[in-house]
C-alpha cells in the first residue's frame, strides 16, 4: 500500500517504504546535527559516540511517529477501501457456501437453546450445553475468518471444534453413568487447573506489574482443587486426569479413538501447525501463486476454504447431536431426532457451495492470467452463468 512517501530521488524526496523512511529520517536528521554540533576536526570517537546514542534513534523515531500520526486517517481509507473491495469480490465467489454455514450454525444454535429454555437437563446436560455453546462461537469466528480471507485462522479456529465435539461425545456417553461420575471429574479437573493457573499468574505477577490474587482468593482455590483430588485421587492431577477412568493414559489422540474422531488425527495436526510457530508450522504460511512462492501476511481468497467449512461443519454437526440426543436423560424427542437429521442433511449443500466458489476463484484467476481481465469477479453472472435464483 502506498504510504505517500515518495522515492527518493535527486532532489532530496525520502522513500517510499517504512524502513527506508526511517533511514532517510534518520540520516537527514543526523546530518543536520553533526554539522551543528561538531566542526570538522571533531575526534571520530565523539562523533561515533553521538550517532551511536540511543536517543538520537528515539528523536528520529519520534520524527517518524509524527509524520505517521498525520498520514494514518488517510492510509486507513485507502486500506478500508481495498479491504472492502476485497470482501466483496470474494463473496462473489463463496456469498452461498458462506450463507449456508451461517445458516446451520444459526440453526445448531438454535437446537439447543430450546432444550435450555425447558430446563430439563442435570450436571450433564449443562456440561454439554456449555461445550455447545463454545463449539457455535468457534463457528462464527472460522465463519467471520473465511468471510474476510482468512482460511488459515479458520483452521486454527476449527481445531477449537473437533476439540469440543471430543469432549460431547464422551461426556454424551458415559457422563451419565454412575451419578455423572465422569461429568464430575471433569468439573474437577477444571478446578485444578484453575488453581495452577492461578500459581503460574502469582509467580509472574511483579515482573507483569499486575495485582496478585489475595491470600484468601488463592486458599479458597487450593481448597477446591484439593477437594476435586480428594473425591477422585491423584490422578486427577495428570494430564486429562478427568478421563483416567476412560484409559490409563488420556492423551487426546487416545480420546479421539474413544470417541470414534480418530480418523480426523491428521487434519487436527494439521490445524495445530497453523496455532504453532516452530518450523512446520513456519512451512504451512508459504503458498505457490502463479509460479512463485509467496509468504502469506494478508488476507487471501485461494486456500482451504473448503476443507475448513466442511471440517466447521462436521465437527459442530458432532457437538450438536451430544446436545440433542444426549443432554436430557432418557430417549429424546422425536423432533430433536429430527433436528440433527436435518442438520446432517445440510452439511453436504454446504460443502458443495464452497467447491463452487473454489472453482469460481480458480476461473477468475484464469481470466486474469489468460485473457487479461481485471476485475472477473465483480460480474459474475456475465461469464459464469449463474442466476440469483441458485
């Protein structure tokens, strides 16, 4: 995006981009003040010294944040203009497939709230109303990432979801076994954990320059963790203690096999490389675009738009029908049964939506490569046929 710094030139104009303004700053600024402070038999070391200084790189950096703070309203329009263009043209494109998906997660969402304004549910019951709830906002996020171009957000996003639709399906089926022990034990686990959060937050809290929890906030929560223990062992303090009773080592891969999600391992490691920064997940934000490899730093509308609306879609599918089948003891509701047909039902449009929009993307970016138009996305229904009826 140009910032109206000009090119530097003979005249003396300052460069155009950000870094190279600094320079420019810098040097001009310099200059003007070695000549007015030093003659020019100064000692070199003096010199070198003053340069060096870090208050000479603050002034100049100050001189910057100047010319920044009177330029940004006029930046923020050029870049709200391109940001809208672009959310435009890529509605052009995947508008139904977005359309839809909002549609099943306002519908998922509104399954459950019918069973929550009955009140018919226990422990149980409210755990998976609770993981419902997270599961529809992880939703709209992937649904807000994908409308705005971000694919590899939604991503991470998702992983949030499958997380969730593990948890519902096992606490669906065994959480109302012996007085909702399991159920239970997850409350538990909560409990310590968020009072290891809370030592972890004391220990860091001067250098933060936070308030320190009180003395009485961190006994009332060692009592409760201590009391999560004593109800249900120690093991309730190792990793995923909640569902030792479940198996004796509950990593999450095993927790997916038990709540038959396993076959989802590879896309789950393929979301967490977009949540972590090592190497991998470093691979991950390259992609190829006409022949050349490019960083990703900006919003874009190729990608794993499909894959992540259909994972979206699948996994709150999950979450959904813990709630639906599962959240009231008992056999369900025939309208509930119903209910998670229906969202089932809609999952496959949803998809085949966004294969639609994929392939609208990839036919417009043939125009403009092949046929040199600029703007292929902006009349659809000229070259690729479709009405405002499909």
């Amino acid at each position: 995006m140009d910032r109206n710094w000009n090119q530097a030139d003979e005249d003396g104009n300052p460069p155009g981009w950000l870094v190279g303004f600094c320079q420019w700053t810098f040097e001009q600024q310099t200059v003007a003040d070695l000549r007015a402070r030093f003659s020019e038999t100064a000692p070199d070391n003096e010199v070198v010294a003053y340069v060096t200084d870090e208050t000479t790189f603050r002034t100049a950096a100050e001189s910057v944040f100047r010319d920044v703070r009177a330029r940004h309203p006029s930046w923020l329009v050029d870049q709200m203009d391109y940001r809208d263009g672009f959310e435009r043209r890529l509605r052009n494109a995947y508008g139904p497939g977005l359309d839809r998906l909002w549609a099943f997660i306002d519908l998922a969402r509104e399954a459950s709230h019918e069973i929550h304004r009955r009140g018919e549910v226990g422990i149980t019951g409210q755990v998976l109303l609770d993981l419902h709830a997270r599961a529809c906002l992880a939703a709209r996020e992937v649904h807000a990432l994908l409308e705005s171009g971000f694919p590899q957000g939604a991503l991470a996003a998702w992983r949030t979801i499958h997380e969730t639709a593990v948890y519902s399906s096992l606490l669906g089926d065994h959480g109302f076994a012996d007085e909702n022990r399991l159920t239970r034990r997850w409350l538990g686990y909560a409990d310590v954990e968020r009072y290891t959060d809370a030592k972890i937050y004391q220990d860091h809290v001067d250098r933060l320059g936070y308030e320190p929890f009180t003395a009485e906030t961190m006994a009332a929560l060692q009592a409760k963790a201590e009391s999560a223990v004593a109800d249900f062992g120690p093991a309730l303090k190792s990793l995923n203690g909640w569902a030792r009773e479940l198996a004796e080592r509950p990593t999450f891969r095993v927790l997916e096999q038990l709540a038959g999600l396993g076959h989802l391992r590879g896309h789950y490691r393929w979301a967490s490389h977009r949540v972590h920064a090592d190497g991998r997940g470093n691979e991950t934000n390259w992609f190829s675009h006409r022949d050349r490899r490019a960083r990703l730093a900006a919003p874009t509308n190729t990608g794993d738009f499909v894959d992540v609306a259909d994972l979206t879609v699948g996994s709150l599918h999950v979450v959904t029908n813990s709630v639906l089948l599962n959240a009231r003891e008992g056999a369900p509701h025939y309208g509930e049964i119903v209910a998670a047909e229906l969202l089932g039902l809609m999952r496959a449009s949803i998809t085949e939506a966004f294969v639609e929009g994929h392939d609208i993307v990839a036919e417009a970016e043939r125009l403009i490569v092949e046929e040199g138009v600029e703007e292929p996305l902006e009349n659809l229904t000229e070259w690729w046929g479709r009405t405002d009826e499909r």
